[in-house]
C-alpha cells in the first residue's frame, strides 16, 4: 500500500542536514584553497621570470655598451695646435676592483651628435665607475657611466654621468697584455711604469646583480677585442 500524498511530498522537499552542509562546505574550502594555490604559483613564477628576462635584456644592453666604448678606444699623439699649454691628450686608465669595483677611463670613437650643427665629433671621453645606489632601500650600488663629447687634459673627470645599470654587486675589468701574454687588473698609459704607448689586446667585462628574496648573485661576463692598439700617428708631420 502506497503512503499518502502529502508524506511523499515532505520527502521530496526535505533539505540537507547539517553534517551534509558541513561536509559540501569542507569540500569547496579545499578546493578553492587548491585552485588559488595553483594561482598564485603561476602568478610568482610568471613574475619571477619576467624580472629575469627584463634583468636578462637590461645586462645584455649594457654589455653591449661596454663592449661598443671599448672596441672604439684608441690613443693619438695628435693635439690642438693652438693649445700648447693646455694640449688635450687621450689615455686609457683602468684600475683594479676593490670594494668600489674597477674603473675605467679612455678616449674612444663611439660619440653620437644629438644637436644638429654641434662642434662635435665621433672622439669623446667615456668612464665607468661604480657609485653608492640613491633612492629604494639604497641597496647596492649603480654602475655609472660618464661621457664628455671633448677630450681635455683630464680624462678622469667632465661630462655627464648617467647610470647604466642599477643595483650591481660587482663590476670587474681584466686587461690582456699581448706584450706578457698575462691577464692584469690594471692599466694605465699615463705612468712609464704601466703600459705607455699600447691599449690592451682584450678586455673581460664581469658585472653581477642581486635577484630575488634571497638576493642571490647572479653574474654576466664578456670579452672584446680592441681594435686599435698602437697609437695613431697618421698625419703626423716627419722629422
């Protein structure tokens, strides 16, 4: 026998028990927790490997500056006639990284006119050099780079500095002396005790950032010939 119709009627439009709700409610918590997990994940290595890629691009460039300058360096025995005191004079310095890292000042071709009808020409004086890091949480330092769009009788000071690459942990400079067939840490053709008269055959470049919440090193390096070597003496009148 059937039971009545209105009993039937309360069965189907009963709703769930507590524990039912409890357990349905357990069940939705843990996923969601799964799929943000999941999420947020994707969304720090996404992060993490756009940081390295734009650090990545950002160290390219600036090698690729470095190398630019260096491959355009030379040394000439040519002045300004009209300038017998105050001769302008071209020099390669390079000095050995130590807690402010190396430096390095020369004469080099890479000049570019920005102004139209500017008294300049492809010569300039170009330096880097690291410096404490201003503004964020001062951490690190910049690697600057100074260029002045004329050689005067000091090439270690003028122009305009701008940086580079901020947030560097190290920036070292190794000289290739073809004379010795050594690697140096310094060179300097303004001392007869250095290397007068001769640029070195090759230079490495090492330049290393923090990345990461670890602030874990992370290094970049290359190496570049130089072109011009000897001293420029074309033109020159022969006595």
């Amino acid at each position: 026998m059937s039971a009545p119709r209105h009993r039937r009627r309360g069965r189907a439009q009963r709703g769930l028990t507590l524990l039912e709700v409890l357990i349905a409610s357990a069940i939705l918590i843990m996923v969601s927790t799964m799929i943000w997990a999941s999420f947020d994940q994707t969304s720090r290595l996404r992060a993490r490997i756009g940081y390295r890629q734009e650090n990545d691009y950002l160290m390219r460039t600036a090698l690729g500056r470095i190398t630019r300058d260096l491959r355009g360096a030379y040394l000439s025995l040519h002045v300004n006639q009209a300038q017998t005191l105050l001769a302008a004079t071209t020099q390669f310095i390079g000095r050995a990284g130590g807690s402010g890292g190396s430096q390095l000042d020369m004469a080099t071709f890479t000049h570019r006119r920005l102004r139209r009808g500017s008294h300049e020409g492809d010569a300039c004086e170009v330096g880097y050099r690291l410096a404490d890091r201003r503004g964020n949480d001062g951490r690190g330092m910049d690697l600057l780079r100074r260029e002045q769009a004329r050689i005067d009788t000091d090439p270690q000071r003028g122009g305009v500095l701008d940086v580079l690459v901020p947030g560097v942990r190290r920036f070292e400079l190794k000289f290739y002396d073809s004379t010795s067939g050594q690697w140096v840490d310094t060179w300097d053709t303004t001392q007869a005790t250095g290397q007068p008269g001769r640029l070195p055959g090759r230079v490495r470049v090492l330049l290393s950032v923090e990345e990461g919440e670890r602030r874990e090193e992370r290094v970049y390096s290359t190496e570049t010939p130089l072109v011009m070597t000897r001293v420029l003496t074309f033109g020159l009148p022969i006595y």
